[in-house]
C-alpha cells in the first residue's frame, strides 16, 4: 500500500503566487525520486475552532492562509529514499525561497489503513 506525506503551514495570503512557484519547482524534484501524486491546497473553507483547528495549530495570523499539501509514494521505502536524494540534491539550494515560516509546518509521514476509491 502506499505511503502518505504530510504538510500543514501558514503562508502569508500575499505569497500565494510565491507558494505555487515554489511547489511547482520542489515538486517537480520531489516526482523525480518516486512520488506518485503530489497534491498543493490553498485553504478555502478552515473553519476556526474553540479547542483546535488548522489555523492554531501552524499559529496563522490574520494575513496567512492555511495550506495543505501531501506527496503519494508508492511506498515507505521508496518514500525514505526519495527523501535522502532530495536532501542530497545540488538543485535544492538554488530552488526558489519559501514563501512561509518552514518552523511553523506540521509534517508527518503516514501509512494508510483504509483506501476507497470511486
């Protein structure tokens, strides 16, 4: 079964185009070391809550949207390997800049245990 991971991060509402650029660039590396699906959401409908929501949880301000976003690997060891080659990439350095506040984003790798498909 495949393996999932994934991201929570605020990014200032004015670097939504910033934020594009720049997943479409690491992503763009990240597929060449085995993703199967990479997935960029910029939040539409997040809810805030009395105890937690997504907003609290990455500390977004007013002038920050939430983002959300997951990589699809065939695998867990696809997925390791993938993430020691990119650490290890020369193109990393020179990828565009992150248009958010990298100590704010939530992130883990997850193992499915139920998968529907339509």
């Amino acid at each position: 079964m495949s393996y999932i991971d994934g991201f929570v991060i605020a990014v200032p509402t004015a670097n939504k185009q910033k934020f594009i650029e720049h997943a479409r660039a690491f992503d763009a590396v990240i597929m060449e070391f085995g993703a199967l699906r990479i997935v960029e959401c910029w939040g539409d409908d997040v809810p805030e809550g009395k105890h937690t929501d997504f907003r609290m949880a990455v500390k977004a301000t007013a002038e920050e949207t939430v983002a959300f976003s997951w990589i699809e690997w065939p695998d867990k060891a696809t997925r390791d390997a993938g993430m020691k080659k990119m650490m290890e990439d020369t193109r990393m350095p020179g990828l565009p800049d992150m248009p958010f506040d990298g100590k704010r984003m939530i992130f883990g790798g997850f193992a499915p245990v139920v998968d529907l498909k339509a």
